[in-house]
C-alpha cells in the first residue's frame, strides 16, 4: 500500500480494497479492470473511472485490466478502440500486457449459456422484442412467464444450437435467463442473455451470429480475468443482483464482487454518449475530438494537460450519491496546472497598428522576457522591437471612461518588457474606424521602468509587426448556455447549444517564436489566457485554440462560500 494512504482519509471504494487486502480476501490478489464499450469515444466521465480503477491497482501493488466490452458489433468500431487505447495511455495509465476483449470469450460464454440450459436456469423465448416488454410488467405490477417458459431442455439446446448455427432471423427468438417474473427489480424478471444479430464484428467477422448481452458478459468476463473488485457506476447499482446471480450459478475459476460509485456530472455539458453521437452525426461540433467536447480527446486537443485531468479527479473523490460539479472547478486545475508549467508568450488577437514616430526607421532591439515567473528554471528569450508594433484594439479607446487606465490620445502606458510609449496621433479610416496610432517611446525607459520614477497604470502586451507571425486563433466557450442541458426532460437538450461557443480571430499575429510551434504546445498568451497549437498547425499555419481564460471563476466562489 502506498504511504500516501497513511496520511489521508481513504474514499469508500480504497476502504473497501484495504480491508480486503488486510483480511486476506482473494488469496491477497488485486485486480481491477476498466471496462469501455467501443461504440464511442471516451469522455471526462470514463476519465474518472480510468483513474479510480487504474489508481487503486497501481497505489494497492496491484493490477488493472484494459478490457472492451465489444458485445454489439452493429454499434462498435475499430476507430473507437484504437481511441480509448489512446487516451488511456495519455492520462498515464499503462495495462501493458493485459489488453482484453470479452469477444476473446465468446465460445466459454456460449458454454456456459448451455450450462444454463441444462440445469434449468435457461430458456429459448420466441416472444418478440414488444412482447418481452408487454409481459415484463412494471415497478407496481409483476410481469408474467412467457409461453416458452416451460420448453424441455432438449428442445431449449436444440433451438439455441440453431440459433447459433444462423437458422433464425434477427430478432426471431433469443435465450433468456429464468430467474422471477414478479421480482421487484426488473432486471431480474427472466433477462436476456443472448439476441440473433447477423451482423460483422470488428474482431471476430462473421463467426458469430448471436452475440451476449451485455449484462451477461460483463461478470462472466470479470471472473475469467480474475477480477477481485468490479467497480462501476450507480447506475449498474439495480443490475448488481443480475451480476451476482449469472455468477453464482456458473462453474466459474474465480468469484468477483461489483461496487458501485457515483459518476461525473458536469455542468454546462452532456455525458451521454448517444447525446454525443449526435452531435458529432448532426455536425454541431467538428468530431468528437472538437475542443467543446467533453471527451478526453476533444479536452487533449484543446490544450488540457493529463496531470491537471487527473488533480480534477482527485479533487472531486469518489462518492455514493450523484452530483453536479462545476466546470470550473475543472478549469481552475487546468489553469493551476499550466500556470506552472506553460511558457509566456505574446501574442495579439485583434490587432491595432502602433508607429512609433521617433524610433529610427530600420532599427531592431532584442529584449530580454522571461519564460514563466513560476518556474526561473525556464529562463528568458530574446524578442524583438521595432518601430512598428502590433497591440490589442481593446487597449486603445478614444474617448475612454472613468477607469479605462489603457491607452488613450495624449496618455503614456508600458509596453511588456520594453519602453515607456505615449499616443499623439489617432489615424482613422473613410468610415471612421480607428487603423493606426501614432505614438513617440522614451527611450530611457527600456525594460519598462522610468528613471525619473514615473509611473503609468497599465502595462501592454505587443509583438513587433515586421517580426510577428500570422495566426488563426479559435476561442472556444461553453457547448451549451443551460448548466444541466438534460434537465428537462420536455425540451430537446440542443436547444441549449452555444452559438457563441466559438469564436475564430484571423489574422492574429504571434511572436516568432511561435513558428515553432508544433501540435499540443501549450503557452500562456500574456494577459489573454492559455493556449494551445491546434493539430492543424504545420510549417506556415499557425493554429491555436484558447485551453482556457486567465480569470479564475472557481476561486471566485470559494472566496464567497467562506
């Protein structure tokens, strides 16, 4: 057991495995197992899960399984596995050798499907897909047995062989359990364990033409892998009997137990993978790697780090009992996180054209900026200044309010890292916009500070425009206006998307040392939030997507609550 456990207060799901561990349980084996259908891509939800059951092999000395549970080949694809594999790998976890499938297990499952047939735990059920639902009854009342219910075992063998053997249509018969008609939990009323699908799966071809369910392949996959603990969220909680059940009474090598957690919410966000499927179908967002996504490839493009992902995890524990979590809670560890570790850059969004009339024409300075503050290992890079610059437009108003401490006609601010610069001239379009300011520097002032002890109220970013590189800057923003898109159940949940929730700036203009750049750099942009280089960026295409703002939201409502 790590020594970390010694210091702090264990979540209910580590209580358990310690006391396992500790009592001897499982001959004193752990082995836990992430478990993704392959019929999408993996979201900030599955992250949870991948460090909780990840995390606790690796702090208990023990292992975790990376299996898929590919049971539904008309939904599963090889896209979706290569995937999952790939973000495991990125959030730092590592099955090495122990990569499954329950596809890997279809002929024991088989095995023991007849197994139940033969001991009467089983039946071949001709009743279609309605009518299992019509006679399964509802929670105030009990279902009633099917017709088929009462088949010999001969004849229950005979049609299942058959069924295998592809002489039935899809959906023509499929093998239930027999279990109760009128227990209280549905799922125990004579379930499904296996449906005709003649379909191609993406491993095994069209060897198969019944597959599993997956209520059926999910525990008999866990005790053939020697799973100790099965954890999943509350919602398989009602499934636990059915699990239990399918276990124990099969001939199985070990006998895994299941735990239920709660899974994440997050606000402002969907989890569901069908919501998200139509999304990426419906084509209100560019993939499921589009950086408004809350799947672990959409945050990895976006500039989100796997240390800051798996601090968020941590942050919000493992529970017994559903919640919300804020966004911002998720946004306040990517931001802690890169605050550390990105280099400062500058880089100028809606850019103003600065000449400075009395710096000699031709000549270039390089001034020294410094990396990252945090971090004086990081050291400092040479930028260059010149007489024409670029700044923010924002940072300049010609008639400013009260508190606007930006630039303004006949006021002097710093330029980051260089001189001291005063407006004296506003050049203006035929239609009246601003293009052009024209501003004299003090040339003592070099590196920001004035001897004579004067001070101005604002400093701003720039790049030199002879210099600075041309860039495309895609500024994201929340997927949906609603915290709790799926609320209402009433109101379809893309009547809450975002049209704002993307705003793309070009020609922005970078310094060069950006050229650089390559996909998944991440930097702070001084005084305009944290960026990352898009995977479309190349030699010559500069691409960024805004990680996340400077302001820090979730600190804002911690000050609050206290």
């Amino acid at each position: 057991m790590s020594a970390n456990h010694t210091a702090q207060p264990l979540d209910f799901i580590r209580q358990i495995v310690a006391e396992d561990l500790k009592a001897g349980k499982n001959d004193g084996r752990l082995v836990t197992r992430f478990p993704p259908e392959p019929n999408g891509y993996l979201h900030i939800g599955h992250a949870k899960s991948i460090c909780l059951n990840f995390g606790i092999a690796r702090e208990f000395g023990g292992q975790c399984n990376l299996r898929f549970d590919d049971t539904n080949p008309t939904k599963e694809e090889q896209e979706y596995v290569d995937s999952i594999q790939e973000d495991v790998r990125w959030l730092g976890f590592d099955g090495e050798d122990r990569l499954y499938y329950a596809s890997d297990y279809f002929e024991q499952m088989y095995d023991y499907a007849e197994h139940l047939i033969k001991t009467g735990k089983a039946f071949v059920c001709d009743l279609t897909a309605d009518e299992i639902r019509e006679y399964r009854g509802t929670l105030t009342q009990p279902g009633k047995n099917s017709p088929y219910r009462d088949r010999s075992v001969e004849k229950n063998l005979n049609l299942f062989r058959r069924m295998r053997a592809g002489e039935f249509p899809d959906g023509g018969r499929v093998l239930r359990a027999k279990i109760d008609m009128a227990s209280p939990n549905i799922n125990m009323r004579d379930p499904v364990l296996y449906r005709i699908l003649h379909a191609d799966h993406h491993r095994t071809g069209d060897k198969w033409c019944i597959y599993p369910m997956y209520d059926y392949a999910h525990p008999i996959s866990d005790a053939l892998e020697g799973i100790t603990h099965s954890i999943c969220t509350l919602e398989f909680e009602d499934h636990r009997p059915l699990y239990d059940w399918t276990l124990d009474h099969l001939p199985v090598p070990y006998r895994p137990y299941q735990y239920e957690f709660a899974r994440l919410n997050l606000t402002y966000t969907v989890m569901s993978k069908r919501k998200l499927l139509k999304l990426v179908q419906e084509g209100r967002v560019a993939g499921w790697d589009d950086p408004r996504m809350p799947t672990i490839s959409g945050m990895r493009r976006r500039g989100y780090q796997p240390e800051a992902m798996r601090h968020f995890c941590d942050l919000i524990g493992v529970g017994k009992r559903e919640n919300l979590v804020e966004l911002s809670l998720l946004e306040y560890c990517v931001r802690e996180d890169l605050n550390r570790r990105a280099p400062r850059v500058m880089g100028v969004l809606r850019p103003l054209k600065v000449v400075l009339v009395n710096y000699p024409a031709g000549q270039v300075e390089e001034l020294e900026a410094v990396n990252n503050p945090e971090d004086p290992a990081m050291g400092a890079r040479k930028v260059p200044f010149s007489r024409e610059l670029f700044i923010e437009r924002e940072d300049f108003m010609e008639e400013p309010p009260k508190k606007f401490y930006r630039l303004a006609p006949g006021r002097e601010v710093r330029l980051r890292y260089a001189y001291f610069i005063k407006c004296l001239e506003v050049v203006k379009d035929n239609t009246g916009e601003v293009v052009e300011l024209r501003c004299t520097y003090d040339p003592e002032t070099r590196g920001g500070y004035a001897p004579d002890g004067r001070r101005v109220k604002a400093t701003l970013h720039w790049v030199s425009a002879p210099h600075a590189r041309p860039a495309e800057v895609r500024l994201y923003d929340r997927l949906f206006t609603k915290p709790n898109p799926g609320e209402d159940k009433d109101t379809d949940f893309l009547a809450h998307l975002n049209p704002h929730s993307l705003e793309t700036l070009k020609p922005c203009w970078v310094e060069p040392s950006l050229a650089a750049a390559t996909p998944g750099n991440f930097y702070q942009f001084e005084r305009l939030g944290y960026f990352c280089a898009d995977k479309e960026t190349g030699p010559g295409n500069l691409v960024f997507n805004r990680t996340v703002t400077l302001k820090d939201p979730w600190a804002k409502i911690q000050q609050v609550e206290k």
